[in-house]
C-alpha cells in the first residue's frame, strides 16, 4: 500500500493545541468514531482519543501530553495560528 504523502492534493491534517498547535498528519481521510470517542485515520486506526475534556495522542512520544480544541484541515498551514487553541471570533 503506498504512503499517502503532503504532496497529495487531498491530504487532511489534524490539529491539536497544547501550549500550541500540533499538526499530525497527512490522512487520506479522518473519521469520528463515538464509541471509541477517537478520531481514526484512513486505517481505522485512532489518532486521538477524547478522555475528560482532553484529547491524547497514542504513540509513546506523545505519553503524558494531553490537547484540546481538535481542527481539521487540508491545509498544512493552520488557519488561525495566533489563536492559542481559543475559538476565532
């Protein structure tokens, strides 16, 4: 199976704040999936996983991290870079 790539036109990408924002991606696709509570990739793998108000990553460089406010986009750029993970108004 070919690794999808940021040069793919249709990449999305996820983003999660701690003290700022965190890109995690390229995805095919993403999905939410209510019972898990998890944003799974094109795999149906979790990518992150709601738990108490805040959003974890799996993967062991990401132990102990903990995110909020997710944002989903097809750009590598955030749109709202300055907003320090608080709703743009």
């Amino acid at each position: 199976m070919p690794r999808y790539s940021s040069n793919t036109p249709d990449a999305v990408y996820l983003w999660l704040c701690c003290e700022g924002w965190m890109k995690f991606g390229p995805f095919e696709w993403l999905s939410f999936d209510a019972c898990s509570q998890s944003y799974l990739d094109q795999h149906g793998k979790p990518v992150a996983t709601i738990e108490d108000d805040t959003w974890s990553v799996p993967g062991e460089r990401w132990e102990g991290w903990t995110f909020r406010h997710p944002v989903i986009t097809s750009s590598l750029h955030h749109p709202a870079p300055s907003s320090g993970g608080l709703p743009v108004k």
